[in-house]
C-alpha cells in the first residue's frame, strides 16, 4: 500500500476502532502507573503525530514504556517503518506483541522486555504514555530525558492543569485545544536539549481500576507534548 493511499484509507474513526481491540493489561501494578491510554485519546495522539507533523509514516519510531501496544501498534497500523515498544512489565509486553498480531503487523512490530535506560540508538520519532508522577514523583521526567536522547522528535502525553473552562469546551466536541506548556516541563525539556513546539490539551477518561479509586471512572485533562530536540 503506498503512503498516498494510506493516507486516505486510514481515517481517525477506523483507528479508534482497531486500537479499541488492543487488550489491556489483565493485572495493572497501581505503583507503575499501568493505565491504558483510551483508544480515542490514542487515535488524536498518532493522527496529530502523523498527519500533522508527519512523524509517524516510514519513520522508525520507539514507545517508551509500551504498556500492551496501543500506541505502537496504532503507529503501525498508520506507516510507520518499523516501530520498537519497550516496558518493564513481561505480562504487558507479552500481550503487546499478541496484540500485534491479531492487528496484523507482527512483522513493523519488535518488543522488548527492560527498563528503558536499556534501549540505545537513533530513532525519528519517540511516542510514550509515561507515568504521570502520582505515586512516584516525576516519575515522567526520565522518560523525557531519555526520549530526547534517543530522537529528533518527541511525543509525549502528561497530566494537565486544572481548568473547568478548558474541559467544557473539550467536552462540547472539540477533541484538542492548544493548551499553555506547564513551566516546570519547559525548564526541564530546555534543559536537556529540547524545545517544546506546542501542547495540546484532551480529556482522558480511565475506568474503576484500583482500590484506591473513588469513582466508577474518572476524566481529567491530559496535555499532549511535541518536543523537539535542538541542534547542540
């Protein structure tokens, strides 16, 4: 199938549904954050990558902390050249890959079972869902800072500001809004050699997981990060 094609074949709606199939983690681990991205939250986060930017189709690509695939396999599924996920969690890399699989791209897939300090080289584009520093604080950071060591352009999702205005006008059919970077990632992005480009702002809803949790389920603002790494 030629880029072309793809590109108008691949609409966000399809997306969503094929990345709804991606089984989620049977025994997520509170302490290492293992929420699934919703499939909606995971569509908006690739098309902009892809289709906005164009760092998804035939790049290589690398998800840090790949959970079962979602994002990976979403990047697959849109062109990417080949695309790497990696995660300390065996269980949930070995559901990735049967994950990959059953969605037909086995063979634009490799998975790897380690901390990601152990994954060197030069990547085009870095995606990643990290953990967003609520039991472990700034639990994200080494996330970005490997991220921005590994390739030119990052992608990554954090926990966003408390606004009511902003979620009611998300939630009135808006799926993103350009949303203010969070000072504290900016230093620290500037810091280790990158520049965030722009933030956007979506709603991400997670089920009734852990004892913990009060409510059925739980929605809250994500901000999605495009980082760029700056020429040193």
């Amino acid at each position: 199938m030629g880029e072309t094609v793809q590109r108008r074949l691949v609409r966000k709606r399809n997306l969503e549904i094929a990345l709804s199939k991606v089984a989620p983690h049977p025994a997520p681990k509170a302490h290492l954050e293992q929420y699934t991205i919703p499939a909606n939250v995971a569509a908006e986060f690739l098309y902009i990558a892809a289709y906005i930017n164009d760092d998804i189709i035939r790049k290589n690509v690398v998800d840090l902390g790949c959970g079962t695939g979602r994002l990976a396999i979403g990047a697959a599924l849109l062109g990417a050249k080949e695309t790497v996920g990696i995660d300390i969690d065996k269980t949930a890399v070995k559901l990735a890959f049967k994950n990959a699989v059953n969605l037909g791209v086995k063979d634009k897939t490799s998975w790897v079972v380690a901390d990601i300090d152990a994954i060197h080289g030069a990547f085009d584009t870095v995606i990643q869902n990290p953990p967003f520093g609520v039991q472990k604080r700034k639990a994200d950071r080494r996330f970005l800072q490997k991220s921005l060591e590994l390739a030119q352009r990052i992608y990554s999702l954090h926990k966003g500001e408390n606004s009511k205005e902003l979620a009611k006008t998300l939630t009135r059919g808006t799926p993103t809004k350009p949303a203010q970077p969070s000072v504290f990632l900016k230093r620290f992005v500037k810091r280790h050699g990158g520049k965030i480009r722009i933030a956007y702002a979506m709603i991400m809803t997670i089920p009734y997981m852990f004892k913990f949790h009060r409510k059925r389920k739980h929605e809250f603002l994500v901000n999605l990060y495009v980082i760029e790494r700056e020429a040193g």
